[in-house]
C-alpha cells in the first residue's frame, strides 16, 4: 500500500483506485474526508467518478443532508451495504433519484484515522445485486481499497494547522497539554513535572501557537481531534 500512496499524485492514485474498483466489479468509487478542523464548520470533500447527473442532483437536491450511507458513516465504522433500497424506507426519494442515476448497489467503509479525520470509501454499480457470497470473496480487496483511499487521499485533501503533525509539538508540550486535558492548572502541572510554572507557560503558550488555538482549551481540544494526544 505504501509503495502505491507514497508517490502518487491525487489524480493518479484515484485513478488507480477506480480501476481496481472495477476489477471487483463496480463502475463507480467515490471517496469524501471530514476534516477534524474547525470544529464549528468542518470541511468536507469528496472525490468521485459518478455519472454527471447524479453529481448535479446530489448537489442542487442537498443529498449530503439526507444520505442514509453518510449518515452510518458518521456513526460507525461497520460496512453499508445496499441493493436497492427498502420498500418501506422514508428514504425511498433518495435511493428512487440514486437508481434513475445508476447508483443501485454498492458497499461502503468509513474510516478514521488515528490523526482524527473521518473519511469514507463508496463503490457502486448500476446492475446485478450484491450477494453475500460476493461480500466475503471481495471484501479482502475493498477493504485494502478503503484504507489506500482514505491514508493516500486524505494526505492530499486535507491539511492541518500550520501542517503541524506529531513531530511538531516537543515531548514536553505533549505532556504539558495531555496534564491540562485532565484539568490541571499550570501550578499542578508544575509541581507533577517538577518545572516551573512559568516554563508551563512556555510550553503551554508554544503548542498553542502551533495548533493556532486562541487559548489553552482550545489549544487541548485540537491536539485530541487531531490525535496528537489520547
């Protein structure tokens, strides 16, 4: 997986996707990252090679709001299956537009990320259900698929503060914001490190500027979303 993600451009590793998505037997494949950051509004993004009147439907119809596969994936991290779709669903609208537009049957894995970015791999087709039998035969490759898409697209699509990473903040600063996570002011935390309050300060205030946040909570709660500290 390493060697496929390590020198491929976007464009190139998803296309590379969308072919073995074929080899399993599925037209189309679509790929869409939450990032972490900002909390409030985060940023999505998606990747796919759907048919162009299903993109603009999915668009102008507000879909991301309502779909039943967005929705399990921003609650579990199990597959969706789909053939179809249930007669007695409320959902019927949704999947009665996906069908017209080729999209009958598909699988889908969500993702997440130790670093705290949700993302989500989709292949579907325009005909043939999905048995059970094909499941546990292709589920070996699409799941090598979900996670060359998620740790090779993710890297491209998304970025983080200041491109900070692990690396970036020091031993000490880690530990320094892993104390203030379990609610320890500066002085305890001093006292636990037997360091100044004052160099708490200087670690404190250092990770702070490298996580962009205006203040130490903020600080906290951005290392935990972005998986620098757990």
């Amino acid at each position: 997986m390493q060697a496929l993600i390590g020198g491929s451009s976007q464009e190139d590793l998803f296309a590379q996707i969308i072919s073995f998505g074929r080899e399993a037997g599925f037209e189309h494949c679509a790929y869409g990252v939450r990032a972490p950051l900002p909390i409030s509004t985060p940023k999505i993004i998606m990747l796919n090679n759907y048919p162009q009147s299903w993109q603009q439907a999915y668009s102008e119809k507000g879909y991301l709001q309502v779909d039943p596969v967005v929705r399990h994936g921003m609650a579990s991290i199990s597959p969706y299956v789909w053939s179809g779709f249930d007669k007695n669903s409320d959902e019927i609208p949704f999947w009665e537009d996906a069908n017209s537009h080729g999209i009958v049957s598909g699988w889908a894995q969500p993702v997440l990320a130790p670093n705290g970015i949700r993302g989500m791999f989709t292949v579907t087709r325009s005909a043939d259900p999905i048995t059970p039998e094909e499941i546990r035969e292709q589920i070996p490759k699409l799941l090598w698929l979900s996670q060359i898409a998620h740790y090779g697209l993710s890297r491209h699509l998304i970025r983080r503060p200041n491109s900070v990473g692990l690396e970036d903040l020091t031993s000490r600063e880690l530990e320094v914001m892993r104390w203030i996570a379990e609610g320890k002011t500066s002085s305890e935390i001093a006292m636990i490190l037997s360091i100044s309050e004052r160099t708490v300060n200087f670690h404190t205030n250092c990770a702070m500027t490298k996580l962009e946040a205006p203040n130490r909570t903020a600080a906290v709660v951005r290392a935990v979303l972005l998986g620098l500290i757990t």
